[in-house]
C-alpha cells in the first residue's frame, strides 16, 4: 500500500489498477450515487476502461493532487475515496463557467456505512491543511446540490464559504428532469483567509 497522507482515523493512499472492483462496489449503492446521478449504478466497464484510467494519469501529472483511495484505519476497510485536483479538470465547471485555473477542487466519495463518523470532514480538513500549509494551493472551491444537505455542511465545517449559486445544464446532469434538482451551490476559501482562521484548529 503507498500512503499519500494520514488522519487520526484515515489513511488516504494512492489507487492501482486493481482497485477497479472497489469502486465498482462504492457507486452501486443507490444511495450514494443519489446526488451524482440520480442514484444509478455505474458500470464495471466504465470504471475500468475511462474513471480508473483517467484517476491514475493524475499521480503522472501532480505530485501531491489527485483522488486517493481512503482506508479506516481501525477495520482496514476501504471506505471510497478523496480528491483535491485542478479545477479545471472538471469539465462541467469550465463550461459553466465556474472555475479559475488558481482554484483546486476538494471532493469525496464515503460509502453509506462510514456516514455520521465525521470521516468526510475529518479528510477534506487535512487535505485543506496540506494544501494552503506546504504545497502552495492559493484558493480551494467546492460544489454541491443544493439538495445535498450533508455535503453543504461538511463545506462549511471545514471552512468553506458560500460564493455563488449556479445551476448544472441537463445534458450535465441528465437524471435530473427539473431545473430545480439541478441547481447548485459553490464555496471557496483563500489560502489566507485558511491560515488566519482555520489552521489551528
């Protein structure tokens, strides 16, 4: 297992390519999936042949952004995955219009059974903390559903404020039939308005 970084509960380490059927496993949960697509399953085919793929070019590209495969440290159980990377890598925000090219994107992705654990927050803070304290990351956005309540929360616990609200195009998010399940939400926070305030907590 090569490490990326360690909480007090999680151990955030880099994927391989044989982790395809752990994420597979992930984004069959209806649940979990609710506020991405509509809650459907994804196919194995499109983790192995394009999200697999596509995530493991990132650790080519930067050395310390990417999507890491998050393990609770007290059952070894793989619990899903975080991402701090280029906002710009999205394609949705670039065509929306959402994003600079000085903004890292914070992310994840928790299987149902690790919900209520405080592990989202606990994760995104210490990638928060690596990314303004030691690799130079100068602003860190995040979006939501305004619908994803838990995820809007866990924005504000870390120290993300609201900015703006926007709405996704439906060829974006072709599961959601009406504008009002596609609206959304953006929060950010500078690298010094982090360090005044949030660092030393």
């Amino acid at each position: 297992m090569r490490i990326f970084l360690e909480t007090e509960r999680l151990i955030l380490r880099y994927f391989t390519r044989e982790d395809s059927h752990l994420l597979y496993e992930l984004d069959q949960d209806p649940e979990v999936m609710r506020y991405i697509n509509g809650g459907h399953p994804v196919e194995l085919s499109y983790i192995q042949e394009n999200f697999l793929p596509k995530l493991l070019k990132f650790y080519d590209y930067y050395e310390h952004y990417g999507i890491w495969a998050t393990v609770e440290k007290s059952s070894g159980d793989f619990i899903g995955w975080f991402h701090l990377m280029p906002a710009t890598d999205s394609n949705f925000a670039v065509e929306l219009n959402l994003v600079t090219s000085e903004e890292m994107a914070l992310g994840y992705r928790l299987r149902q059974a690790s919900w209520g654990k405080g592990y989202a927050t606990e994760g995104s803070r210490m990638l928060m903390k690596k990314g303004f304290g030691e690799w130079g990351v100068k602003r860190i956005v995040a979006w939501a559903l305004v619908a994803n309540k838990p995820s809007i929360r866990v924005m504000e616990k870390v120290g993300l404020k609201f900015e703006r609200k926007f709405g996704f195009e439906p060829h974006q998010l072709p599961n959601f039939a009406r504008p009002e399940e596609r609206k959304a939400v953006k929060y950010g926070c500078d690298r010094e308005e982090f360090l005044e305030e949030c660092i030393g907590d």
